[in-house]
C-alpha cells in the first residue's frame, strides 16, 4: 500500500517520470477542457482545481526537490510565461545527488 501511495503522491521525481506525469496530466487537462460544455459547472470547476493543485504538488514540487531547489520555485509556476521557463529547467535539471536519506524518507 505504501508503494502505491507514493507512486501517486510522490516526494521526489526524476526528470522522465516528470516528463511523462506532465505529459499525462495535460492529456487529463485537454480531455477535461474539451469536455467543458457537457460537464455540470460546479463539477467541472472542482477538477480543474483538483488538476491545478495534483500538478502544483505532487508533479512540480517533487522535482523542484529532486533538483536541489528551494520549495519557494513553486510560486514561480503561477506566472504564466515564467511557469514555461521553469518547466525546461525542471526537465533539463540533473537530480541532486544525497548523501544521506532526510527523516521524512524511508528506504
């Protein structure tokens, strides 16, 4: 059960399954946008917002931790053009290496 979890609620993600969740997640996005007009609104604006909170915490945080940044970056994926500028640094941004586990992660 733990392995699942942190599949879907990562703490840190290296730069393919990055690409690949973003990949996944815009997919979810464009479905949901294309459907817009079928959707009830009250339904339709809660995934939007579940959507926009999954990729702010559990895709992007994850790798700005992955990378070595500091978790503030995040803010920076609320501006429109500079999110865009994030996402190719995230992607191109080799992991930071740890020498040793932080009490949060488990082997």
């Amino acid at each position: 059960m733990h392995c699942l979890v942190e599949f879907i609620f990562p703490r840190r993600l290296h730069r393919l399954a990055y690409f690949l969740r973003g990949l996944a997640m815009d997919i979810v996005a464009g479905f949901v946008y294309a459907n817009s007009t079928t959707f009830e609104p009250r339904y339709w604006w809660s995934s939007v917002i579940v959507l926009v909170t999954y990729g702010l915490f559990f895709i992007i945080l994850p790798r700005i931790r992955d990378a070595g940044m500091n978790g503030w970056w995040l803010v920076v994926a609320l501006i429109p053009v500079a999110d865009i500028v994030l996402g190719i640094i995230l992607l191109f941004r080799a992991p930071a290496l740890l020498t040793h586990l932080s009490p949060n992660e488990q082997r």
